[in-house]
C-alpha cells in the first residue's frame, strides 16, 4: 500500500521593517572591526540592503577643495553658553594615539593607506571635510562616527601599517544606509586626503561613480494633470494612519518630492490643495503633529528611524511655506497651532549638537514663518537658540551656519 507523502506546511515571509535597517542595523564586519585581531574584509558591499533614505547630490568638488583650505587655516572660534561658560566641542579631530594595525589584519577594500602625513595631518584634513559637507561626526580618539543628512553611517578609523612605518591606514567602514551614497563620501575621503591621486578607485571590481554625474542628465518636466495629484494626495492620507513605518516612510519621501521645488510641475499644484482645500488639510495636520513628537534618542549610536521620520516631516514643512501661495498667510494667521508649533521648531534648533540636520531643517521653517507673518507671532528665545546654532555651524556644521544666519537676518529686520 503507497502512502502520499505529507506536504509540507508554507512559510510566510519574513518582512524586514526599514526601523531595524535605518536606526538598528549593524555591519557585521565593523562588529567584527572593533576588535583589532578580528579585523576581517568588508565584503557585505555588493549585498542588496532594504533601504528609507533620500538621495542627495554632493557638493562640487571644487567648492569643498576650497572650504577645505580656508578651513585648515582659519583660527576657530570658541562657542559659549549664555553664561558665558565655555563648552567643550570639537573644534577639530583630536588624537592623542592610533593602535598598530594587528598581525593577522586583513585590509578591505576602503581602506587608504597615506604615506608621508602624520595622524594629526590626516585628521584635521578628515574633519575639515566633514564641517565643509557637514557630516555629523562623534570623534573618539582614534575612531569617527559619521552621519550624513541622508543618514548614511560610517566610521573612519586611523592605524598604523603593518608593513610601512611611515605610512596610516584610514579605514572607511559603511554601517548602514546607501551603498551608493557610501561610495561618493569614501570618494570624497581619498580625494581629501591624496589630493594628488588621478587615477579613479574601485570598490569590488567597479569603478567608483558618483551622483554628481547624474546632475548633467537632461531630465525633462512631465506635465502631471491636477486630477493624478488628487488621487496621490488622497492613498498619502490614508498611508499615513498606517502602523507600519515603512508604509509612513515610503508616503512621506514621496511627499517630499512632490512638494519639493525640484518638482516644478507637481509641487505647486499639491501644495495650493495641502493648504487650500480641506479635504487634504490632514496631510498638513499629520506633518505638524509628527514635528511636535519631538525626537527621543540621544545620540549617533541609538536608532534613529525617528529622527529620520522628523527630518521628513520638518523638510515637507518647508516645502510648504516656502509655496508661493496666499494660503499659508492664512493658515499662519489662523491655526490654532502655530504657536507651539514655532516653540517646537525652536526646541530643534536648541537640540543642534544631537541633531544638526533636523536644526537646519527648524532654522528654515522658523526663517519662512517668519517671512510670511505679519501678526508678530510670539518667538521667544529663537534668536539666543540660533546664535547657538549658528556658532555651533561655525565649529563644525557648515549647512547649520548657513542656515542660522539667513534666519537670523529675518528677525532682525523684524526686530
């Protein structure tokens, strides 16, 4: 007598949320890295990586070439509190030793060695990069934690060759985020430190590009009718109650970029019906009261898919009042939350040293309210918050300066 075998029962898939890749993915290989006789290669690059990030150009070459030497140069200022107590940031990269690389350390493929500059050469020139394309940085000793505003995390570390004394090795190491985006930072790194250098790298078998070569494609405006925005605007609603945050995530960047001024034939149809018409006012009222969530991790090592969240929402913000459209007047005039919204983005501002992106991205909506209010809404302590931020900016973050000071011009002439 045959018996039929018995079937095996199916498995669903596993989902993988983007809050485990954006704020708690671990490279393997850095775990590894942190003990220098488990060093091994970096091989988890060509991996495909589920990813939430926005893409961004960096910036030309030969503007960040010449940041790079006006900052080497220039004496730096000291930030102090309104007490007049001085703070203790980093006004460079301060290294008092570099470890030996190992016997049985095995190099990957970002790693540059740099012969005939010393450690403290190699690193004023590394945090002279990160301020001119302000990068986040934590700096311990030896080792630099890197965040990027599209929240791409690296570390650079610096180790003396095994084989060449009078060489460093800078280990550039991806965490998580954008491989692509890995690549035009680890560019950017080489060219910094081996200005000289002509000949392109290559990262496992390819030669590096960058997005940069993206920017001289001609890409022509599609007209998009009133009535597909609509339909957009309206799945925007209903993704936005949604509890998986890769659902939010995934609606608010494509709310990013339809809002965005890049978006010439879209932007300004979906912002006149985010702030005219009521039947789209929620997408408004859900941006505002994620900004006023606030942000709870405390630093570059925590998750951070809520502070990626909040730079979505800040960042729509300013799409919205930066609309030319005589309904944010209104709407400045007649919500009833627009005051605690603005002690809110000012709150953001203050919190520039953990999260500087999110502090730009405040400092412009505050710019904006600003410009637009003509009923001198309360802003109390916003110009003490950006002189903080601005000072700050000056340090290390230029992009935070900039942006502090274009705000601070505002008030003054409100003032």
């Amino acid at each position: 007598m045959l018996i039929a075998p018995v079937p095996k029962p199916l498995v669903a898939p596993t989902i993988v949320s983007p809050t485990y890749i954006l704020g708690n993915c671990k490279d393997d290989n850095l775990e590894k890295s942190k003990s220098e006789d488990s060093d091994i290669e970096d091989d988890d690059e060509t991996k495909p990586r589920l990813m939430s990030v926005a893409v961004s150009f960096p910036p030309d070459q030969s503007e960040l070439e010449s940041k790079l030497g006006q900052d080497l140069r220039r004496p730096q200022p000291v930030l102090k509190e309104s007490n007049n107590v001085e703070l203790k940031l980093d006004t460079t990269w301060e290294i008092e030793s570099i470890p030996p690389a190992s016997s049985d350390y095995r190099r990957s493929r970002t790693v540059i060695e740099v012969p005939g500059r010393s450690m403290h050469e190699i690193a004023r020139i590394i945090f002279a990069s990160n301020k001119a394309k302000s990068i986040h940085a934590v700096y311990d000793n030896a080792i630099v934690k890197c965040k990027t505003s599209s929240y791409l995390k690296f570390t650079v570390r610096l180790l003396y060759s095994p084989k060449d004394a009078d060489s460093i090795l800078v280990d550039v190491r991806r965490v998580s985020g954008c491989a692509l985006a890995f690549r035009d930072e680890y560019q950017a790194i080489v060219h910094a430190i081996l200005p000289d250098e002509s000949t392109p790298r290559k990262m496992h078998g390819s030669v590096i590009k960058s997005f940069a070569d993206l920017e001289s494609m001609d890409i022509p405006d599609i007209p998009v009718d009133e009535d597909i925005i609509e339909r957009s605007l309206e799945d925007s609603i209903g993704n936005l109650e949604s509890k998986m945050y890769d659902t939010r995530i995934i609606t608010l960047q494509d709310l990013l970029l339809t809002t965005g001024p890049e978006s010439k034939e879209t932007s300004s149809t979906a912002c006149k019906l985010i702030l005219g018409n009521s039947k789209y006012n929620k997408i408004l009222e859900y941006v505002v009261r994620d900004i006023m969530k606030k942000v709870e991790n405390t630093g570059i090592d925590d998750n951070d898919s809520e502070e990626y969240q909040r730079s979505l929402t800040l960042n729509i913000l300013g799409n919205l009042l930066s609309s030319e459209n005589n309904s944010t007047l209104k709407l400045i005039k007649e919500s009833p939350w627009t005051g605690k919204l603005i002690d809110i983005l000012i709150w953001y501002v203050d919190m520039h040293r953990k999260y500087p992106w999110n502090a730009c991205l405040a400092a412009k909506c505050l710019r904006l309210f600003a410009s637009n209010d003509s009923a001198q809404q309360a802003y109390h302590g916003v110009y003490s918050a950006l002189e903080d931020a601005r000072c700050y900016g000056n340090i290390s973050y230029d992009l935070l300066e900039k942006e502090a000071k274009e705000a601070q011009l505002v008030f003054d002439m409100k003032v």
